[in-house]
C-alpha cells in the first residue's frame, strides 16, 4: 500500500457518507445516487471499489444495518438521530460487513473523523460510542 492510500481511502468514505446522506434526505435509491456520483467522481479503482462494497451492502442488507444502529444506538430510534450522524453510521456499518479484511480501527477512526467534520460536536462521541458496541458484536475480537 502506498503513502496515498489512507487519504485516497478517506476520500472514498467521505464519498461513501455523502452518497449515502443524499439518498437518506431525498429518499432516493444509494445505488442511484452512488451512479450519479461515480459518474462525476474521478477514482481510482481502490476507492471505487471501496464505496462499492458498502453501497452493495447497503442494497442487499439495509435492514440489517439499520437494525445493527437500532439495538447499539441506546435510547435512540433511528429517526431521531441526525442526518449526517445516521448516514456516517450506515457508511461505516457497511464497511464493516462488506470489507471484513479493513480492520475495524480503521473503519471506526475514519468514520469518527467524518462524524466530527460533517455533524454537530457531539457526533464524534455519539459515532464513536455506536460504532464501537457494533464492531465488538460484528467482529469479536479485533477491538
């Protein structure tokens, strides 16, 4: 792996949560809203690799990554939490069951740092909190 790969695997994330928060506020389908933005992105076949197996993910398993947010988001329902904190969710949940072989630090540092950027400034802790209950039941072990 090169240099630039952790910044081009951070471009494609925040890729990856936009396409998913566009289709979480239009209600559109993520795999057209991933088309139209593969059609304007310039990627390397890593990165669009990477969104791909989450949009996948999201195509197929959706309520199983919406149930996964459920069970791990304490006293919240899934349509009360933000937007952007809902969609970093969903982005890093499917990373976690599509990529197996990306570490889940990784997954959770990167989706923490998209949290912080794009949400309000208790979304970095609030992703973190979730994120962290979901990657100790999906992957037993790595944490």
């Amino acid at each position: 792996m090169s240099r630039r790969a952790p910044a081009a695997r951070h471009r494609a994330r925040e890729l990856l949560f936009r396409v998913v928060y566009q289709s979480d506020l239009t209600r559109d389908d993520v795999a057209a809203a991933w088309a139209r933005a593969a059609a304007q992105e310039r990627l390397s076949d890593d990165q669009r690799r990477l969104v791909a197996d989450a949009i996948g993910v999201l195509e197929r398993r959706a309520a199983d990554v919406d149930a996964e947010i459920r069970l791990a988001a304490e006293r919240w329902t899934l349509e009360r939490l933000a937007a952007t904190d809902r969609s970093v969710l969903r982005a890093a949940v499917a990373e976690l069951l599509g990529r197996p072989g990306t570490p889940v630090r990784v997954v959770l540092d990167e989706a923490i740092e998209i949290a912080r950027r794009y949400g309000s400034e208790a979304s970095g802790a609030f992703v973190n909190g979730v994120l962290d209950r979901i990657a100790r039941r999906l992957r037993p072990g790595e944490l």
